[in-house]
C-alpha cells in the first residue's frame, strides 16, 4: 500500500513529493513507513492521533491566531505586548524556513544528530500556546497560575506528536520548542503579563475543530511545497535534498577522490616542509622593485661613507698646514 505522504506535487521540471521533503523517515529505524491497512489498528489509531495534535501546531491556524491575539493587545492599549508577540514570532518563523530551505536547496544538515531543519509545528505551538494560556480569564487565580503550565504541556504534546509520527527527529522538535519558548518568553518579559481577554471555553472549542478538521496525512502540504520552490530556485538544482540523502553513505568513488585529494594535500605540505630543511636552499628572489630599493639604499650609505672619510681627510690637512713638523737641527 502506497503511504498518502509520498504524494508527488509537480513542479515545473521537478517532480517532488511532501515525504521527498524533510519529513522522509530516517533509514536508521527498522520499522516500516507503511501505514497500517487497518484503520482500528492501534498503529493506525497512534497515526491519527498524533495528526490530530499536530494540526494544532501547523502555521496555517497558528499565524492567524498570532495576528488576531496581538490586535487585541494593542486595541486593549497593550502596544508593547502586541508590537513583541508579533515581532517575535516573525523572527522565529523566518529562522524557521531558512534552515527547511537551506537543508532542501543545499543538503546543510547533520547526519550525527539527525537534524534537516527547525520543526514549524514545534516553534509555532510554544510560542503562542503559553501566551494563550496567561491570556485565558478564570474566575480565581489558581486556574490562571495553571493555565500557563497548560498552555506548555499542548507545545510539549504536539511536539511530541511530530516525532511519533516520524515526521521530525528529536533534535529538530527541541530546537523548535526552545525557540518558541524563547519567543514565549521574551513576550511576556518584555511586554508585561498578557490582558485576561481569552474565554476558556471559546478556545477549548476552537482547538476541538481545528484538531478535528479532516485533513490529508501530511498536516502542511502548502507551506512546504512553498519553502520547496524557493529552495529549487535559489540553489538551481531540479530536485530537493532528503533525510535519505543525509544518511546515504557516501559512494566509494566520491571516498577515493577525496582520500586522494587529502594525501596530494598532505605530501605537499611534506615537501614544503622538507624544503624549508634543506642546506642549499635559497630564498626567492627578490622583485625588481625590492632590487632597485636595495641598490638605492646602498648607494646611498656608500655615498655618506665616502663623504664622512673626505670631511676627515680635509681636517687631517688643515691641522698639519697650520702646524707644520719641527725638524731637529743637525750636528757640527
């Protein structure tokens, strides 16, 4: 049975498909990416589990609701708070894309900590969830106080979700939730606690649908087949790289040309090495110019030599003229 997520999106020229993507399974796992082909399975329950949770970290309900809850910060007179949320979660949404896309254009990744790109739903769902759930009103305050650890726990869980479903490793999923969080924070920080504005229940019912919404087995098929397209078309290559591509080992003629190049690389610093040793080496030969200096230089010092050992003679001279040897007188 072919895997829903392997679904191919024609490009112009390309032919790629949302597995073909950073979501490919890394080949370092043994079990299948087969879905099971009974929907009461428990796998398959697990799989439908876990996409209804992601759903609610994907950017297209996430970035809606960033925009909606920081206009009513600032229509509540709170620009500061409204203004940082924003901000925030922009920056964060960038850093975002650029490391998907420099993965899928450039293959920059690292195959030690499987990581091919920040996971969106992780960053999304702990930057807005916590700032949601100290904006929600409870009648006292201990709901409030929890609600904080709530809103926590849900980026926690959908992170979760992404590495269950294999859509993610653990080290992309953590590098998502420490940049949310970092957003969640500087948030309320900088923009003082959030406006008590949100209704528990109008939230609780609006996650319900959005969870529940029937969508495809891959949560963000648009926002990916985007960052693909600008990936092709700033590296120009015709196909993306893949977590397959990571952790493909490299062909023995790639090692060979490249153990070559290392040992030409190491003889010659040997050689130059040895040449530094030599008895009979000489230096290089001075440039034209250097040569020219040279000889200007010494002109010159012969020049005052010459003009020091004359200014001598001339005060020899001028002492013996005005006093001239005494000659003894001779005998009789």
């Amino acid at each position: 049975m072919r895997n829903a997520a392997d679904t191919r999106v024609e490009f112009p020229g390309t032919s790629i498909g949302h597995g073909d993507l950073i979501h490919a399974p890394a080949p370092t796992s043994r079990r299948s990416a087969e879905p099971a082909s009974d929907v009461h399975s428990p796998q398959a329950r697990r799989l439908m589990l876990s996409a209804a949770i992601a759903r609610l970290g994907q950017v297209e309900w996430v970035g809606p609701a960033v925009f909606a809850i920081a206009l009513v910060y600032l229509l509540r007179g709170r620009d500061r708070l409204g203004i940082t949320l924003l901000a925030g979660f922009v920056l964060a949404a960038v850093a975002t894309a650029a490391s998907k896309v420099a993965f899928m254009g450039w293959g920059i990744g690292s195959a030690t900590i499987d990581f091919t790109g920040i996971s969106g739903h992780a960053m999304c769902s702990a930057a807005i969830y916590p700032v949601i759930g100290a904006s929600l009103k409870w009648r006292d305050d201990d709901r409030a106080r929890a609600s904080i650890a709530l809103g926590c726990a849900v980026a926690l869980s959908i992170g979760l979700s992404r590495i269950a479903s294999r859509a993610h490793s653990p080290s992309e999923v953590l590098a998502g939730l420490l940049l949310g969080a970092a957003v969640a924070s500087v948030t309320m920080r900088r923009g003082g606690p959030p406006p008590l504005v949100l209704q528990p229940l109008v939230v609780g019912a609006l996650m319900l649908v959005i969870a529940t919404w029937p969508s495809g087995s891959e949560p963000t098929p648009l926002a990916h087949s985007v960052l693909a397209r600008i990936a092709l078309t700033l590296s120009g290559r015709t196909t993306v790289y893949t977590r397959e591509d990571l952790h493909r080992p490299q062909p023995q003629a790639a090692r060979d040309a490249s153990d070559l190049a290392s040992a030409a690389h190491t003889q010659a610093n040997a050689d130059e090495q040895e040449a530094w040793k030599t008895p009979d080496w000489e230096p290089p030969r001075r440039s034209r110019l250097l040569r020219v200096v040279g000889r200007t230089q010494s002109g010159r010092v012969a020049r005052a030599g010459h003009r020091s050992v004359r200014r001598t003679e001339k005060k020899t001279e001028s002492s013996t003229n005005m006093h001239p040897p005494s000659h003894p007188a001779s005998g009789a």
